[in-house]
C-alpha cells in the first residue's frame, strides 16, 4: 500500500489515538463520479489513497452531501435517516467515524477536496 498523503497536526493525532489504538480505520467515500479512501492509522495519521475495496465503511452518495458530512455542516445520522447518504460496514466502525468526525471539526473535507 502507497502512502499518498499523511496529514493531522500532532493535536489532533492525540485527540484520535484512544479511539484507535486497536486498529486503524479505513473509509471510502464514493460519489457520483469519483472515490478515495482515508485511512486513520492507529497513530491518528491520516492518509488518502485511491479507492480501496477492503474499507470497514464506505459511504455512497451526492458530493455535496459527503462534503456537509465532512465539514461537520450535517451530523451522519441526520444524512442517513434523510436517505441523503447510505453506508455499508460495522456499526462499531461507524460508532467510531462519528468520533472522529466530531473530534476534528471539518479535518477531513481538506483531504478531499
């Protein structure tokens, strides 16, 4: 596996590592026309890479709506339960994307965009 990118500032790394001190987290988002995958390493390191199949989420919808997901504009439940948004994986993984989300305010839109 390449690493493409590694972003997050040591606060934030210390803000994740409880949440993934077991093992990392793989998310795939897929939009109408493009995806990628993030990976949160056990260290909080975030790197992004092409779509990967093996993901413990991925996240089907509108860009516009994974981007109000990420920027922390609309909650994931709120998304889910509009049918705006739909996911596949655990609900353990999901649990902890929540986490992560919450904690890093808007972190991820800058790895898409």
């Amino acid at each position: 596996m390449e690493k493409v990118k590694t972003h997050g500032n040591k606060g934030q790394r210390l803000l994740l590592k409880p949440l993934l001190s077991s093992s990392s987290l793989k998310i795939t988002f897929e939009a109408e026309t493009d995806s990628c995958t993030l990976i949160v390493d056990e260290r909080g390191e975030v790197k992004k890479l092409p779509a990967i199949e093996l993901s413990d989420l991925i996240f089907y919808g509108e860009r516009k709506e994974i981007l109000q997901l990420l920027d922390g504009d609309m909650s994931l439940q709120q998304l889910i339960s509009r049918g705006q948004v739909k996911v596949k994986g655990s609900f353990r993984a999901l649990l902890r994307l929540e986490a992560v989300l919450w904690l890093t305010n808007g972190f991820f839109r800058k790895m898409i965009t």
